[in-house]
C-alpha cells in the first residue's frame, strides 16, 4: 500500500540522519579538544550572524509593501505585498550574510576593522597584527560557515514561508468574494445634496494623510482593513466601521455629512415668508434636544454654521426669511458609540427656485425625495389677513407670504411630474404633508386648532375614522373656506397620500421671546411613518416627549 511505503520511506531517512549524526560525533571525537571548542565559537559566532542578517532584513522591509497600480492603497499581505516584502527581505538577508564587516560582534568585522586601523604608534601596530592573523583565520572560518549554513538556512525558511504566503493567498481568494458581496449588501443608495448625483460608495479620506480613497471596499487591498500609501491602515469595509471615515460625493467632492445613512430626505417647499425657516428652525430644536435629553441616540448636526443660524432664529423668536435662492441642505444623524446609523436629511427649497428657471437646473432631489412638506400660508390671502388684524391687531399679520400657493403648488406639481417621471395616468405615492402654518393666530386657531379639531370629532364619531382623520378633514374644508380648493384638489390628483397640518413654528406673534413650537413634529412623524423608515419611531418617541 501506499501508505506502507511512505513510512518505509521516512524511516530511511531517519536512520541516515542517525548515521549522519553518529558519524559527525565520531568524528568530532577525533578532534583534538582545544580546536574542537574553537570551531563550537566559530560555528556559534556564524550561527549568530545568520539569525542577525535575517533579523535586520526583517526589519528593515516591516514596512515594505506593495502599491496598487492606480490607487493610494496598498495590496494587502496575502494579496501581493507579502510575496514583495519576502522577496525584499531574502535579497537583503543574502546582501548581510556575505558582508563581512557589517556585523562588528564577528571574527570577520574585527579581524576587518582591525586590519583598517591606523596607528602612529608601533607598538599598537605591532600588537595589533599579532592579533590580526588569528582573528582574520577564525574570520575566514566563520565565512565559510555563515555563508554555507546560511544559503541552506535562508532556502529552507524561504521555501516555507512562501508556501506560508501561497496557503494565505489561497485563502485570502476564496473569502473575498464574501466579504465583496456582503460589503455590497449593506451599501444604501446615497445622494449628494450639491450635485444631486446618486451613489452607493462615497469616497473616503485617509484621517491620517488626507488622501480620498475611491473603490474603498473589500478586494485585494484588504478585507476588514487596507493599508494607505502613508502607511496608516484605515477601515475598508462595512463591518470595520468604514462610515466613520470622512467621506465625499465621487462626482463634485462634496463633503458628506455621513455615508451609508439609512436617512428620511424631505423637501421643504414654500413660498416667501411662508414659515419653512421658522418651522425647520422649530423642529430641529425640539428634535435634536428630546433626543440628547434622553441620552438613547447620538445626534450629529451638520452643516455645523446652518444650525447655528437656525438656533439663533429660534432663541430670537423672530422669523427670517429663508436666506440666498439655494436650496439648502441640513443633516440630522444619529446613531450609538460614535457611528452613525440613520438620520434626516432636509431640503429648505425656497419660493424664487420655484417660481424661476432656476429650478430647471438641478431639481433632481425631487426624484429621490422619502416625503414632501408643503407650507402653506393662511394668511397669503387677503381675507384671512383681514380677519386677523380685525381679531388681535395689524401687527399679527407682519411678515406674511405674497406668493400665490395655488402658483407655488402648480410649479412644484409640474416640475415633480417632469423630474420623478409621472405620467398623468399614474399617481405618486410620495408622501405629501400640508403644513398650515401660524395656527397661533387666534382666528385661525378657533378653525383648526387642536381644540377645535377635538371638538369636531367628539362632537360627530361617525363621521371620521380617527382624530388623524378629523384633522385632515377640518383643514381641507378650512383651506376650501378660504379659497385655496384648487390647491387642494391639484395635490390630491397627484399624489395619492397627502394628510394636512395645523402648525405653529413660532407659537405666538413675533415679539421676540423664544419659540413656543406647537405641532412640529407631527409631520415628520407621519413622513416617516408612510415612508417605513426607522426615524418614524424616533420622531413618536420625541413627540411624546414635548407634549
């Protein structure tokens, strides 16, 4: 059998070896005792200098890799620079081995520095070359020993270390194409608030050199971590915590807020004066202190100036109008220890976009939008202005919206349509929720108040679903009272979920005392909510909590 005759095999050799061994012993037996010990110091000197040639081989190559061709990264250690830095260190050991002078601890580097040295006195000379010829005869030795016994050393570890790296490489083959396909699995659609480009994987920044990494993902440079061309390793993957990295748009470089976000991105449309600041202003506050009150969530603002202007518009208790004609962008993210898991991504869309050419642009936000917030102002009709003024005053009437919401809501409507692809046939089921704003005004308040709306429902069960239900109804019959029917029923042939608001961002008329928010969150809830996303649980939960 096969077997039988391997163990014969090995067998063999173990005896040789022991007739080797005992033919060697005998021999050195032979040997008179004062050289058989010198040639033990020889053989234990060169012995010594093969382990150190190969040490600082080793350790001037630790940091030898391989770069990439076309990128920042290096290959990984089982992927390629292992092999290079092997190849690297057995040239060098070989280099050491043969040079007699490098090691100063050696018969050979003494016997050389001492037959270099120079001396004006010739009794130094004199001794020094009595010394000389022993140490240069035990040099020689020690060469030949080093050299012979270091060649066969120096092939054997190198043959077993490459089978070492071929074992690795093979492994290394076969898991990353795990590691690519769940890496891949976890990638979230991602979309640049500047361009408005769509993506799965950002670029990342090296936090060690600055340098962006593109394709930063699981492959040959490494599965959990890669190793960059400053020499610092960084996370390359998903489950190593890539998204900690700072990361940017791979078509305009712009700086993401986070990547892999699974975020709720609305679009906050409106017309001037309308109220978007002062509501997004409102809810950010609330949201963002109820959930670092409790201490369930990390929360991560950005950018970090927006919402220091959005806090100072809280604290001044005055709205502002929405500033320049960009839309601009604001991040919420939360998650625990440091990585952020989920969040909100707001787009404050103001009313000259809209109504202008500018909107031609870059409106491709619209088409990757989880919900959408309309404002509308009550008091952009005259007869409502009126009311008020008769009720508490001119003064509750400064600083209202002079756009037509019917125009706002007919170009918005056109624009979605063109963008998303809806044809007139086919309804959106986008999330549409109608803000009423300044339901503080006392004469608005008595119509579609909370108390009011309570009212209703107490007073006729049979007629709503829910007290959800009776809010929806109450304001669509307030917004028909005054006029605004068309918008109402121009929403309602486009989108098929739309739920109406009674909100007040300020809670009171503009005096200067801080925010006293009413409603905020509940549209965002419902956003959320009709959109399956993790924030509708979040935004339940900082609801009840302001209450």
């Amino acid at each position: 059998m096969p077997t039988d005759e391997i163990r014969y095999e090995l067998e063999q050799i173990h005896l040789f070896l022991q007739k080797a061994m005992a033919d060697i012993g005998a021999f050195g037996e032979t040997i008179p005792g004062l050289l058989r010990t010198l040639i033990v110091i020889v053989s234990v000197v060169a012995c010594v200098n093969i382990v150190a040639s190969l040490v600082k081989a080793i350790i001037n190559n630790r940091a030898t890799w391989k770069k990439k061709p076309g990128s920042e990264l290096m290959f990984s250690f089982a992927a390629g620079s292992g092999q290079f830095q092997r190849s690297h260190i057995y040239k060098d050991a070989h280099k050491y081995l043969f040079d007699k002078k490098w090691f100063v601890f050696s018969f050979a580097g003494l016997a050389y520095r001492l037959g270099n040295y120079e001396n004006h006195s010739k009794t130094i000379t004199f001794l020094s070359s009595l010394m000389y010829l022993p140490l240069a005869i035990f040099g020689i030795a020690e060469m030949i020993i080093r050299c012979v016994a270091g060649v066969i050393i120096y092939f054997v570890t190198n043959l077993a270390y490459i089978v070492f790296l071929l074992t690795l490489w093979a492994v290394n083959l076969l898991l990353m194409p795990l590691f690519n396909l769940a890496d891949k699995a976890s990638w979230m659609t991602q979309h640049c608030p500047k361009c408005y480009a769509t993506f799965k994987l950002p670029v990342f920044e090296c936090p060690h050199c600055g340098t962006k990494h593109t394709r930063l993902s699981p492959g040959r440079c490494g599965l959990l971590y890669a190793k960059c061309t400053c020499g610092h390793f960084i996370p390359c993957a998903s489950a190593s915590k890539r998204k900690d990295l700072k990361s940017y748009c791979p078509k305009c470089d712009y700086a993401l807020a986070g990547s892999n976000i699974n975020a709720l991105t609305v679009q906050v449309i409106g017309g001037n004066s309308s109220g978007k600041t002062s509501f997004i202003a409102a809810f950010q506050h609330q949201y963002v202190e109820a959930i670092e009150n409790s201490g369930i969530r990390n929360v991560l603002t950005s950018p970090k100036d927006d919402f220091e202007e959005l806090e100072k518009i809280y604290h001044s208790g005055r709205a502002v109008k929405s500033p320049g004609d960009e839309v601009r962008t604001y991040h919420i993210l939360h998650g625990s220890k440091g990585s952020s898991d989920d969040g909100i991504v707001i787009y404050d869309v103001p009313d000259e976009v809209i109504l202008s050419e500018q909107y031609e642009r870059n409106p491709l936000n619209l088409a990757y939008s989880d919900g959408i917030i309309i404002i509308i102002d009550p008091l952009s009709v005259r007869s409502v202005r009126k009311e008020c003024e008769a009720t508490t005053g001119s003064t509750s009437t400064n600083g209202f919206s002079d756009d037509s919401t019917e125009d706002i809501i007919v170009h918005f409507i056109n624009k979605y349509s063109e963008v998303a692809g809806r044809t007139a046939r086919r309804m959106s089921d986008t999330p549409v929720a109608v803000v009423i704003a300044k339901t503080d005004l006392t004469s608005i308040q008595r119509k579609i108040g909370t108390v009011k709306i309570k009212a209703e429902f107490s007073a006729n069960q049979n007629q709503y679903l829910s007290l959800d239900d009776a809010r929806d109804k109450v304001c669509r019959k307030y917004l028909a009272d005054i006029g605004l029917a068309n918008a109402v029923n121009n929403l309602d042939s486009v989108f098929s979920k739309v739920t109406y608001f009674p909100v007040s961002s300020i809670g009171h008329c503009e005096n200067g005392s801080p925010f006293d928010p009413q409603n905020i969150v509940a549209p965002m809830r419902w956003l959320a909510r009709q959109s399956h996303n993790n924030i509708k649980d979040l935004a339940a939960f900082v609801e009840e909590k302001i209450r």
